[in-house]
C-alpha cells in the first residue's frame, strides 16, 4: 500500500517547507546523505550521550481510514456509444499517527506522538462513451 511505512515519509514542499535541525549537543556530528536506485539514506554520527540500556522504536497507528467521495462520470463523444473507460481507480485515504517509544533495559519508560499524516482519498473517475 505505501512506499514505507505510514507516516515513516516525508514531505516535500519546495519552497514551503524546509527541513532544519540544530545540534544541541556538546559534540560535534557528521551528516552523511546518499541516493541510489530511487532510495535516499540519510545517516547521522556522534557521540552517544545516552545511558546504556536505552533504545528507541517507532510505531505508526491507523487514526481514521477516509473513504473517497462517489465516483465522477463523465462522458466522451470521442468513445463508442456504451464503453466504459475507467481512467482513475478509487482509493480510501488514511490518517496515522506516528509514537517515538522509549525503553530502558527493556522496559518502556515513555510514549510520545510526533507526527500525524493524512493521505488524502482518490476520487474514481469513469469516462462514458456517447458516440454514435
């Protein structure tokens, strides 16, 4: 159904929205980034600052499915009277929300959610055809 997880994407909105972090920290970090075969991997190094024992998970939760609104029909007169020509499938949208979960020797300590994603629904269209 998606390309990664839900809600594990990003967005891309040139000139709308810009991805900026700051480092924080004491220690300097190195930012890796590379594309191949349509993927982009994205690593970043540093000092471990955190105690042992601790890790961290991700966790997507489907919120609400959005069903899409009635298919749209319209007519051709370029078509043979009678055929149908299905020219977008209908699909539900999703929402999901996105948890960072933290756990300490096992055991978790907290459960935060970070993210919520919509995937917006695809309206079915159908093209009727009306020559004669």
């Amino acid at each position: 159904m998606f390309y990664v997880d839900a809600a594990f994407d990003a967005a891309i909105a040139e000139g709308y929205m810009d991805l900026k972090f700051k480092n924080d920290l004491t220690y300097p970090i190195l930012v890796t980034a590379s594309a191949r075969n349509g993927n982009l991997e994205i690593q970043i190094y540093g000092h471990e600052t955190r105690p042992e024992g601790r890790t961290i998970a991700f966790q997507s939760e489907l919120v609400e499915i959005i069903p899409p609104e009635p298919e749209q029909i319209k007519e051709d007169d370029q078509l043979p009277n009678g055929s149908i020509l299905i020219n977008a499938e209908p699909q539900n949208g999703y929402r999901y929300e996105l948890y960072k979960i933290i756990f300490e020797n096992g055991r978790m300590t907290s459960r935060e959610k970070i993210n919520t994603s919509t995937y917006r629904p695809v309206q079915g269209i159908v093209i009727r055809g009306t020559a004669n």
